[in-house]
C-alpha cells in the first residue's frame, strides 16, 4: 500500500477491487449455483402453500411450471437490469449506481426470507426478480468500474477480478448449498437470502472510494477530482501520463454520451461492434454452462454417488477460481489475444473430446474417468482464456463516450443466451444426446480464428492506441482520416 501523509492509510485500488468484487458479480455467481440445492424444498413448499389456500394439491407438471418461473424470473430481471444501467451509470455516476444497486438486492432477500412465514411462493418470484436486476446491473457497472479505476498498465489484472468475483461466488453458493450448513429443509429461506450480506458489506464500505477517475474527468469534466481520486487509488504522485492520455481522449472524441443507435450505425466502432458481439456478448455459446448441466451425470457414471457429486462441483468451482486468478497474473503479460486464441483451440479439443467419451462411455471402463477429467480441463482453459479476458475487453474496445452502451448490449446479450440455453439446453439434449456439443463447438472455432487472425492485442495500450488499431480494421489500411473523424463525431 501506498504511505499517504499523516500516517493514514490511501483508499487504494486492491481494497476498491475487493470491496467492489463482494457486492458487484459476486452476487451474478452466487445465485447461478445456490438455486440448485434448495429445488426440493421449495417446490414442497409451493405445493403445500397451495393446498393450504385452496384445500387442493398440484399436479407435478404445474409444480414444475411455477418452479422454472423462479429459476427463469432471475434472468428477465437481470435482461431488465443490463438495459437501464447504461443510463443509471451516466446519470448517477458510477459509485452511486453500484450503492443504490445493494438495496435492490437487501430488498429481495427480506422478501424471499419472510415467504415461508407468511405462505406466500409469489414472494420468492419477486425476490429473484429483483435478484436478477441487482445482477444485470452489478455484471455491467462493477467491470466499467473497475476498469475506468486501474492504472493502464494493471488493467487487465485488475479487471479480470471481475471473472475471480463470479468464480468465487458460483463457489460459495455451492458450499453453503451443502446440507451441512444451510441446504435443509429448515433452512433454505435464509439461504436465498444469504444475498443481503455481501449488499450490505458494500452498502458500508463503499462510501469510502472514490468515484471512477476517468468519470470524474471525461464525463463530469472534474480535473481536481479525477487527480484527487487517482491520488487515492494509486497513491501519492503526479499520474500525468495517465491524465494526459483521458484528456486527449476528450478532445478526441468529446464529452457527449453516444446512444445504442450511435454505437450500431457509427463505422468508427464496427469492428469493436463485431469483436464486442462475438467474444463478449456470445460468451454463453461456449457451453460452460450446458457442461456444468452434464457434469452430474457425468460423475455418476464414473461410480460417484449422489451424496459425493456436490464435492465434485466443489472441485470444478475451486478450479475455475485458480485459473481466473492465474489469468489475472498472465494478462498483462502474455496479453489478451494469445490467451484467448490457445484456449480456444483447447476448448474446441475438449469438446470433441468429450463427445466421443460421451458416446462410447459404456464401452471402456475408464471412459467416465476421462470425462470427468475433460470437463475440468474444460473449466481451466475457460478461466485461463475467455473466462477472463472478456471481462477486460468491452472496457478496452470503447473510448468513454460510447462504453456504456456498449456495456449495455454485452449485458443483454449476456442474459439473453443465459435464459435461452437454460431453457432450449434440456431439449436440445433429449434430442441430440451426446452431440448437443456441437453447436458449442462451432462457436469455439470460430472465437479461435477470429481472435488469431483478426483481433489486435490490447496489452499496455491507452483508449487512443487501441482505437487506432481498430481504425485499420474500420477504415482500411490507409484510413481515411476525413471520415474517422466525422464518423466519431456522429
């Protein structure tokens, strides 16, 4: 940490990433994994509140309904929470949003935790709906944050704590998932509502931090609180580079807030449009979800038993964790579109691979075996690639005035995909049976050439560098300097 004068410690950027991190995509993380142990309990409890009400019981398939009502409500609400944190972000600011975000989430767990004493399943819906918006918006903010927050030359390693947060959180919501602690029958409202914990950390600490420097100058136009908030992130110092390189960016490319129309239809961000769709908006197709759905019955038909098999997912969370935090020492280093190409390569392996074990599991004994160690090979190379380094990327693609749609568009492409393979996974399943990898298995492929052969390295470069890159892709070889410029302009 730095030395600030007077003996006080500074409000510094690894103390903003934790504080950020507990209540931003922790909580994405964390409701991804914990809905899962409760199912159970909570589908009795919405059969007998209705036959308390009504004096009759339901049939299973109208059980069910209500029961992938909660599951899916979380998505809509985070669709909802993606498409209104672009204009909460500009107008409120960064922090402030992200403050006003834990109340959201405080309200939904007092919701969910008073359902079963007042008999009410309706109550849970709405709890996971404003879940869901306390998500949508925290996966959005928390990477602009953050982002905007790191010094160039840390700002991969800084942002991928993004992807560590939502590991970290798919892990904790498996743990206290466990029967053990909080997964029983008695239990399980405050296990949903375990959720106003990390709300309420940062409702506390976060008053403490400063506002997003690169908010302060470029959109609010604060010089003395961007240097003030730089001071107090990176410590005592001039940070004139970095200033410098903010200003220029503002006299580039100006103040004014570009809206979704401006980022589809601008020439000067087509490129950084189609990069944004393909590897960050389309992250959902590279099917570490659809695996995570496979991977119990995988672990049975290697001989581990129902009571073992939530261990497993342990494992697999832990993995994803390690290999997150990895990424985040080797960005900066490696860079991003090594990363992101070699591991797409494996993932693209890995699939072929366990679909082949998949298909010929019952001729070899040790078949199983090696699904179960394709899947987390799986899980290493998505956190070591794509896991984390699209966290970084929409912030790095965009100069200031055009992020937050763009951040706009990631997120409800983001939660869109989540919702849909949820919902089309189990049939396209039922239907293909162990090829239900292959359109997963496309994607990867085409991510691989794509960040090979066309995507520039962004590694140590300021917004003004990168967006030249872009402009050779945008504009041709040559550019046109006339039409960048009114292109920007738009």
């Amino acid at each position: 940490m730095a030395r600030a004068t007077n003996g006080v410690l500074p409000l510094n950027l690894p103390l903003l990433t934790l504080v950020l991190g507990i209540g931003g995509t922790f909580q994405y993380g964390l409701h991804i994994s914990l809905i899962n142990s409760p199912s159970k309990y909570i589908q009795k409890f919405i059969n007998s509140t209705w036959e308390q009400r009504y004096g009759t019981i339901l049939h299973p398939d109208t059980i069910m309904l209500f029961w992938s009502i909660i599951v899916s409500i979380y998505s809509i609400g985070g669709l909802l929470g993606s498409l209104i944190v672009g204009y909460l972000s500009v107008t409120f600011g960064r922090k402030k949003t992200q403050l006003y975000n834990n109340l959201v989430a405080i309200l939904g767990a007092v919701l969910i935790c008073m359902s079963r004493a007042v008999q009410s399943f309706e109550m849970i819906m709405l709890g996971r709906f404003l879940y869901g918006i306390n998500a949508g918006v925290s996966l959005n903010l928390h990477t602009m944050y953050i982002g905007e927050c790191a010094p160039q030359s840390k700002r991969g390693m800084v942002t991928v704590s993004v992807s560590c947060a939502i590991a970290i959180g798919k892990l904790m919501g498996f743990v206290i998932g466990l029967r053990e602690l909080l997964g029983t029958e008695e239990l399980w409202p405050y296990l949903l509502a375990s959720s106003a914990i990390p709300a309420l950390i940062q409702l506390v600490t976060l008053p403490f931090f400063p506002e997003s420097p690169r908010y302060l100058l470029i959109d609010k136009g604060d010089k003395a609180g961007c240097l003030k908030a730089m001071q107090q992130l990176w410590g005592p110092g001039e940070h004139s580079m970095e200033m410098e390189n903010m200003l220029t960016e503002k006299e580039a490319v100006g103040e004014q807030v570009k809206s979704l129309k401006d980022l589809l239809v601008d020439r000067a961000v087509r490129w950084q449009m189609i990069t944004l769709m393909l590897l960050c908006a389309a992250i959902q197709l590279i099917g570490i979800n659809a695996v995570y759905f496979y991977a119990y019955d995988i672990f049975q038909n290697a001989g581990i038993s129902a009571s073992e098999a939530p261990y497993m997912s342990l494992g697999i969370g832990i993995t994803e964790i390690l290999t997150t935090v990895i990424c985040g020492f080797l960005i900066d280093g490696l860079g991003r579109k090594p990363l992101l190409w070699v591991n797409y390569v494996i993932l693209t392996v890995t699939l072929t691979l366990l679909t082949i074990t998949l298909t010929f599991q019952d001729s070899y004994v040790w078949l199983p075996y090696a699904s179960c160690m394709l899947i987390f090979i799986f899980t290493l190379s998505y956190g070591l690639g794509p896991g984390g380094v699209t966290c970084v990327l929409p912030t790095e693609l965009f100069v200031q005035c055009y992020r937050t749609a763009a951040y706009t568009i990631t997120g409800a492409f983001i939660w869109l995909g989540l919702f849909l393979i949820a919902l089309a996974f189990p049939f396209i399943e039922e239907a293909m049976g162990t090829f239900c990898f292959i359109f997963f298995l496309l994607y990867c492929i085409s991510s691989a050439v794509f960040s090979f052969w066309i995507l520039p390295e962004t590694k140590d470069r300021s917004m003004m560098e990168i967006r030249e890159s872009f402009n050779k892709l945008n504009f041709g070889a040559k550019g046109n300097k006339e039409d960048m410029f009114s292109c920007t302009r738009l």
